[in-house]
C-alpha cells in the first residue's frame, strides 16, 4: 500500500513537471518493489509541441490541443531531425484538419492522432514502416491518407470508424504490407474498395466488419486464413485466390445466402462455401486473346516486344497459341510480321471532333491548379433536393421522361460563375444552396473522380461557344479561367451560321459516343453565347443476365392501360427498397460505383403521384439505404431518347431573373446592348437498358442572348410490367446521376 502511495505522489509531480515543460524522469520497480528514479530526459517546448532531445534525434511527445487547421510538424528541432512521434503525439487535436510530417519521420507510435475528430488528410512519410495499434482510432473525418512503400504493418484498430471516401473511397495498399491488425478498418463507413498486397496471410478478425459499402474483395492468393468477422457487412461478391484457404464459419456476420464466392473448383474453397451457405462459383477459363504474348490480357506493341525478346533467346511467353498468329503450329518471325502488321492496321487515334468554321482558344487559357472538395452533407442534401425538384416538374403521366439533374448542374454552375447580384443569388439557392466558389470545388472532385473504362466509365465533358464578332460581345477573361480550371471546358470562337450548327452537333455527337448526334438546328440572330454540357454513362452489369435470365415475351401495360409485349429480363438480385408507396431493387454495374435504382408504385398510386410525393430526404433515404434481402426481379429492356426546354422549370425552381432582361450576368461577358440573359436551356438525353448493362448520355445547352424577347416565365418480388421510376445512381453520395420514368415501351 505504501509504495503504491509513493507512486500516485511521484506521478502528480511528474505531470506537474511535465506541463511546465522541464523534466520527465524515467521511473522502474525495483525487486523488492521500491521505486528507482533514472535519469531524467527533458521535456521541452517548441512553438505548439512538446518534445525530446534523445541526442541524435527528437521525438514530438505532444501537441497544443488548441491548434486548429493545417498544422505543419517541423522536420528540425535544436539542429536534430525530427524522427519519432510518440504515443499520442498528435491526439486530441479536435480543430486540426491536417498534420503534414516531415520526410524525417520514421516511427509512429500507438494512438498518435487518435480521436482527431476534425482531421481530414495525413500524408505519411517514406522510412515509416509501421502504423501502429489504434493510430487514427475514431479520426471520423479522416478521408485521405498516403500509404508510404515502406510500410510493412498496419496495427489493430488502426483506421477504425474512419472516413476514407477519397479517391471514390479505394484504397490501394503497398506490396510490403505482410500483417493487417484485426478491426484495422472497422466501421469505414465510405471505404468501398480495397487491393490487399500479396504478401498478406491472414484477414484478421474484423478487419472490415462494418464497411457496408465494400461490395466486392478480392482476397490474394498468399491468405491462408479468413477469420472471424473480416468480411464487410456489405459485402456481395468476393474472390479467394488460394483454394485451401481456411474460411471462418462466421467470417460473414449475417445472411450468406446471397453473397457468391468465386474461386477454384473442387477446391476446400468451394467445399466451405456449399457448407455456409454462400453462392459458389467456379473460376471461368482463361481467355485467350490473340496476340497477347506477354499475359495482360490485352494485344498491344508491348507483345511485339515480348515475342520479338524471345525469339532472339530472351524472356517468357505466357501462351504459345496466342502468339501463333499464322496458324501454323510454330513460333518465329512470321508470326512477328503478321502481329506488327495487325497492329498498324488496328490502330486508332483519337481525336477530337472536326470543325468547320469555329476556332479553339482552349490553348489561349493556360489551366492553373485548384482545389477540389469531397461530398459531404452540405453538398449532397443540395444536389439532392436539386434534382427531386428538377425530376418533379418534368415528369409527365403520358410520356417516358429522363433527366440528368448532374448534366444540368455542370451546365448552370459554368454560366452562373458569370452571374452576380440577384441573378447570382438565386442561381446558388436554386443549385443546392452552395456560393459558386465553394460549388466549383464540390464539382470538380466529382468530375475528377469518375471511373473512365470499358467496364464502367461516366465521362464529363464542358464547352463554351461564343459568337466571333467584338462588336456585340466581349467575354471576361476571369469567366473563362474559372470554367477551365474547374470544369475542364473547351473554349471557341465561331461564326454562329450554319457550320457552327454543325460543329456543335458534331461536338456533341462525339462527346455522348454518338449516342445524341444532334442538339440544335439553327442559331437565331440574338443569341451570342452557348455553354454545353455532355455526359456519358456505359456501363456493364455486375452480374450479368445468365441465359436463364435472358429477355422473355410477357406483358407491360402502358400508361393508358394499353397492353404491350415487353423482353422481360430475369434475375436474382440482392438489393431490395421499399417505402410506404413502392418498392423497388438495385442493381449494381461493375465496379460498385454505379447502380441502377428502380421504383415500382404501389398499384394505387400513378408514377407522377408517387414523384411528386417525394422529399429531398425520402428521396436519399431509400437511394442510400437499400435492404440486403434477396428479391426476384423482372425489368424489360428499353431504350428511348428524350428532350425538352427547362427554362419555365429553372425560373419557377427559383432563378426567374436569369431568363429577363434584367439578368446581371456582367461577370460573364459585356454586349453592344448592355443585355445578356439565359434563352433556353435545351436537355436532351438517350438511354438504353439491355442484358449487357447500361448505355447513357445527356446534353445541357445554355443558350444566351443579347436582346430580343425574353422566354416567357410561367409558374419481394419486383416485376417492372407497368410504369415505374427509375435512377442511375452514384452510390459513394446516393445522388441520382439519371432519373427517368418509363410509361410506354412504344
């Protein structure tokens, strides 16, 4: 008892001395239990931190809990590199949204940022080969962390209930990680996406339990042991590379019988998955594409290469077949001719869509670096209730309907950087309720980040057009840097006569993959001004319809009671929504990031009733909260293009004064006539549905005029056989990228 009193007593003075900055004595038991005070190492402060003189290096203790923002960690204290930063150093800082560490850092201890509630990136250093036991613990905010190709472990709890929806939520892990902590990444609630190293051997036991976004994980081939809990909560489909991998009976906390594990036939992998419920299947066979000599699945000049190493006694080929290229059951020269010969006949150059009479002046507006912002509530609730409204007062109960609420946004928030005074005003309510300056930045991390290949690509593409004549329009230069630093947008000068029709049609032609070939079909004499926005969506399915599944003859009855014969597609799916009026399902496109949301009405309540019963909350609720319950689902194939004019919408959602006279967009362009005002704004969209996935695109056209006449402004089982809504929806935010309505199949 005694000795335990001494200890509380040297402790308190210790502390005591600690916060005015002078001595930490060393304290060790003794074998008869009495208390041995070593020599002391001085606690020091430089400017907010605390640290150490261990005589060939500093180690940060701590930091100043009022810090707040950027904090900057010196690389240099006393004339000694700042090389550890001990047990908490850097906790508790509530108010700091970045710590940048000095490339002199190599060790991290325990707990470090633990609890830095406001913390939002950390970029690690080379040299540090461990993130230890609960570092950035409860770092909520946490998005963005740079993973050092040092690093060889990941401790327990590292990263539990962070953040981490930088870069569409995927993590790429180094190849020297060989250990990941059990709960390492528990309760990520935007981690959606990780690449496990090959040299890992064991999936700890909740590792990504709570990740309810993860939908797909590939486990390599060097695990040997799945344990209990690791899987994610939301997890769909994942691959084991090993075939006698030990799989937890309860590494799936929840219902397996809708997830599927694919991985060797015959192997312990499946015979584990048959026993707990899971849905195997096999490894298909190999693909043999032609040419592809050195194994990456493509045939490129980089095979040419491979084949012509070996020939001349050097390097491996993957596949003798697939460099046999004439047939003739031997490899040699002849097989290298006819392969370059392919290649020069295939191949192909991009370029951009051909113009008649306008000039590009994108080269005149050098691009400067800028900052993005990710998502959050903020921006989603606003573009939420943005496109609810928009989807509102376009749906029709005659008439299929399709919006894209993401191509409209790109379209006004390039013209409203030219907006100020009460037109400003009400183009930021109307847009979200965000300043333009703070929308740019939301709109350029979401463009940035957008998948962009040939399973799954939503492509955004921006211009401005601008009538070739000095005398009636002068377009303010600080306009043009803004739509190109954050929207990327092609800039032309052009004659505004029939070959400028053509060259916007052709433009929009080649941005849309040819799938909206036309948009305008003359320029009237009082428009100087076009800004466009295109977009792209293709997309295959995650699963695609099997041939069970493939389009059968049943019934859909129209939006009149009309009957007509739908090529009904069948499939299982996983994912099943309801509300009080609908139900509904989602299925996912390769890669997760997309989804195609469906919304069946109750057969009592008309689609238009339903739309219109819709709030910006009930509208997110059901996007971003779908049930994981096996449902039986039945949706015809589809395809139709739509277009309308949005200008009576936009002013009725809350921007009037843009499409009057009295429109102040004097931060845009200066006219002849003092006049510069929004026309019309044209949308025209086109979408296909069929067994592969998922085809796209829409076109936004700001229209303005220098004079004329304003526009008039006016106030458990899911079978899709009648008229129902549907989304694509971004499934990191829950925005609707599309929203449609389908009434009729004729």
């Amino acid at each position: 008892m005694k000795s335990k009193k001494i200890l509380t007593a040297i402790t308190c003075l210790c502390m005591t001395a600690q916060m005015c900055g002078y001595i930490q004595p060393v304290f060790n038991a003794s074998a008869d239990g009495s208390v041995v005070v070593e020599q002391p190492v001085k606690v020091q402060i430089y400017d907010i931190f605390q640290y150490k003189n261990l005589g060939n290096y500093i180690e940060i203790v701590a930091t100043a809990t009022n810090a707040t923002g950027v904090v900057e960690v010196p690389s240099e204290i006393d004339g000694l590199p700042v090389k550890v930063a001990g047990e908490h150093a850097f906790a508790g800082n509530q108010n700091v949204t970045e710590f940048k560490l000095p490339d002199t850092l190599t060790s991290i201890g325990k707990g470090a940022f633990q609890g830095d509630t406001n913390l939002k990136e950390v970029n690690i250093p080379e040299g540090v080969t461990a993130i230890k036991d609960e570092t950035f613990l409860n770092c909520t905010s946490l998005m963005k962390v740079n993973f050092p190709k040092s690093l060889q472990s990941i401790g327990v709890r590292a990263f539990y209930n962070c953040d981490l929806r930088y870069n569409q939520g995927a993590i790429n892990l180094p190849d020297s990680i060989n250990k990941i902590g059990a709960q390492a990444f528990e309760n990520c609630k935007y981690l959606r996406q990780i690449d496990l190293p090959e040299s890992l051997t064991v999936l700890e036991e909740g590792v990504f339990y709570g990740c309810e976004l993860m939908k797909t994980l590939v486990v390599p081939e060097s695990v040997e042991k799945i344990s209990a809990r690791s899987l994610p909560s939301g997890v769909c489909y994942f691959t084991v590379k090993n075939p006698d991998c030990e799989i937890d009976r309860f590494a799936l906390m929840g219902d397996t019988s809708n997830v599927r594990i694919t991985a060797e036939e015959n192997s312990r992998v499946q015979e584990q998955a048959e026993e707990y419920g899971y849905i195997f299947e096999a490894f298909a066979p190999p693909e043999v594409v032609e040419g592809d000599a050195n194994g990456d699945g493509y045939f490129g000049i980089a095979d040419a290469v491979t084949l012509q190493n070996w020939l001349m006694g050097s390097g491996e080929l993957s596949n003798w077949k697939s460099v046999d290229y004439t047939g003739d059951g031997v490899i040699d020269v002849f097989d290298l001719c006819a392969m370059k010969q392919a290649l020069v006949e295939n191949l192909q150059f991009i370029t951009p869509p051909v113009l008649d009479g306008a000039v590009c002046l994108t080269a005149n507006v050098q691009s400067a670096e800028v900052q993005g912002k990710e998502a959050d509530d903020e921006f989603i609730n606003g573009q939420t209730e943005f496109a609810l409204e928009l989807f509102q007062n376009t749906v029709s109960d005659n008439e299929n309907v399709l919006v894209s609420p993401y191509s409209v946004m790109q379209a006004l928030a390039m013209t409203g950087n030219g907006a100020d005074g009460t037109t400003r005003t009400e183009m930021e309510d109307t847009l979200g309720h965000i300043a333009f300056d703070t929308l740019n930045q939301y709109l350029y991390t979401l463009r940035t980040n957008q998948p962009n290949d040939d399973k799954c690509k939503l492509v955004t593409a921006n211009s401005v057009w601008s009538r070739d004549n000095a005398d009636r329009i002068t377009v303010n230069s600080d306009f043009l840097q803004k739509v190109v630093d954050y929207y990327n947008a092609e800039v032309f000068k052009a004659p505004f006569d029939d070959t400028t029709v053509k060259d916007i049609n052709n433009w929009c032609d080649t941005n849309t993959d040819h799938m909206i070939p036309e948009v305008i079909d003359e320029i009237k004499d009082n428009v100087v001004m076009y800004l466009i926005n295109a977009v792209t969506f293709d997309a295959k399915w995650q699963i695609p319809y099997t041939d069970d599944g493939y389009p059968r003859k049943r019934n859909f009855t129209a939006y009149d009671g009309s009957t007509q014969t739908a090529d009904m597609m069948y499939s299982e799916e996983y994912y099943y929504l309801e509300d009080e009026n609908a139900i509904g399902f989602m299925k996912y496109y390769e890669g997760g990031r997309y989804a195609f949301a469906t919304l069946l009405p109750n057969e009592d309540t008309s689609v238009v009733e339903y739309v219109e019963g819709l709030t910006p909350e009930s509208l997110h609720n059901i996007l971003a909260n779908p049930q994981k319950e096996k449902v039986d689902t039945g949706m015809p194939k589809f395809s139709y293009d739509y277009d309308t004019e949005l200008q009576e919408v936009l002013a009725s959602m809350g921007m009037p004064t843009a499409f009057t006279e009295l429109a102040d967009f004097s931060k845009l362009a200066q006219t002849a006539t003092g006049q510069f005002f929004i026309g019309r704004v044209l949308h025209k969209t086109f979408i296909e549905v069929n067994t592969e996935g998922t085809r796209a695109a829409a076109v936004t056209v700001v229209e303005a005029n220098d004079g004329g006449v304003a526009m008039p402004v006016e106030k458990k089982e899911v079978i899709l056989d009648r008229p129902f809504m549907y989304c694509i929806v971004d499934t990191e935010t829950s925005l609707p990228v599309f929203m449609g309505t389908l009434m009729s199949l004729e």
